[in-house]
DNA sequence: ACTATAAATGAATAATTGTTCAATTGTGGT
DNA sequence: ACCACAATTGAACAATTATTCATTTATAGT
C-alpha cells in the first residue's frame, strides 16, 4: 500500500467516494491558495482598492497609504508577479493599475461577506 | 505634524485627495484581508472545496485528504472561527459544512481567475 | 458505569512572510 | 555628460503560521 499520512480509518467511506472525484486537480486548488494567500494580507489590499480608483505611482501610494517606499514597492512586486497589477513608466515615475477585471468582483464579493 | 511613516513627498496630490476619502475604513480592509488569510491556505482551500460537495466528519475529511486528524481539526477550527464553516454532531462524529453562501461564490470566481 | 474512540487541544518546531535599512539601478531633465 | 531622484533590490530581523506529537476531553454504545 502507499504511504498514508493520514491517522484514521474512513468512518462513511461512500461519501469519500462520491466526494474524491469532484476534487479540481491539485495544482489548481495550490493556485487558488496562492491566489487567496496574495489577496490576504493588509498592505496589499489597501494597495488594491487604491489601485481600483486611479493608477498611481509608487511615491504617491507611500503617501497616501503612510509607508515607507520600500515597503510599498516590495508588495507591488508581489502583486505584479501575481498579475493583479500591471505597471507603466511615464517620465520619472512608475504608474501602476489594475491588471484584472476579476479582482474588482472577488473584492466586492467578499466586502458583501465582511460586511454582515 | 503627525508621524509619518512614509519617507517621501507626494507627486500627485490631487489624485491622493481624490482617492483617500473613497478607500473604505481601516477595520473593513483588515477584515477583508483576514478572510482572504483564512482561504489563502492549501488545506483550507481543500477542505472548503470538500464541504461544498458533502457535509463530513474529521474522519472522513482526514481520510480524504490524507491528513492526521489533528492536522485537520486545527485547521477546521480556523475555518470555524471565521465562520466558515458550522459543526454539526451527530453521534460519535462530528459533521462539519460549508456555513457561508459567499463562500461557494468567491471559490468560484477565484477559479474562473485562475484558469485563465 | 465502563470503555473505546472521535475530536479537540497545547506546546514545540520548522517554514514562511512583511517590514526595515542600506545600497543599487536606471533614467528623465537640464 | 551629468545629476537628482524614483524605484528596485537583498539581507536581516521579527512575527506569524501550519503541522506534528502527545495528551486530554467528551460521549456514544454496550
């Protein structure tokens, strides 16, 4: 048999079954983590729903949300690998905006749960 | 002047003016990010998605997903303080299910997101 | 009333992660 | 060509967190 972690025996083993199957493939449910775990965090969703009014520039996003530069910057990284933000250099500065109309939705999805 | 934390001057002022007074207030952004904490977990994520086929019991989920008991109770727990999910017990067992309608919502907006 | 066991719990460990600080990079404007 | 500066980067540190292991709790079934 292969290794098991797991410490028990299956107590209803026909809703296991029927359960098993419907489970999306295992590198989808890690990128739906991935996805959540990108959304929570603080600083990064204070950057997204700024970033949901206007695009800015990193200089103006560690004004209005009072962090350091460096700060802001690491979590647009963030972001921008994850794809939710995408960024534009105009003059001297970066401007960055939203890369995903899915975003807006989940956000306003889940502000309608909070908000109960 | 109050502390400030950021360390550089304001380039747009307007486009701050204009975006501060529409960022919702401090205490919904955090638990806005806290619940996507909770769903920015493999095993959460799993187990969520479980639940929404089928109410199980510790058991059956740990067979499931092929985690210790404990591992799953722990994380139940997380998931059952931020209401996520309710627990049922029925005879021996205790039976936990999906508790939220916006969950299957976002899980599934999420993915839409993913998939792409 | 006992007993077997499902579930919960707490402490410990390992891993991950957010911010700070200092230094670097790249380039717009003169 | 130079300078000023916006933005990025990397290392370090502190804080948070997921799992394991051992133990405890509660109670269903006899």
């Amino acid at each position: 048999m292969e290794n098991r972690n797991t410490d028990c025996e299956a107590i209803n083993i026909d809703i296991i079954e029927k359960v098993k199957p419907k489970m999306p493939e295992m590198n989808i449910l890690c990128d739906l983590s991935d996805f959540f775990k990108v959304m929570g965090d603080n600083t990064r969703i204070k950057l997204l729903w700024a970033l949901e009014e206007s695009e800015m520039c990193v200089g103006d996003l560690s004004v209005l949300l009072d962090m350091t530069k460096s700060a802001v910057s690491h979590q647009l990284r963030v972001l921008r690998v994850a794809k939710l933000v995408k960024a534009v250099k105009k003059g001297k500065n970066v401007y960055y905006s939203l890369n995903d109309y899915h975003v807006k939705l989940i956000l306003e999805k889940a502000l309608e749960h909070v908000c109960e």
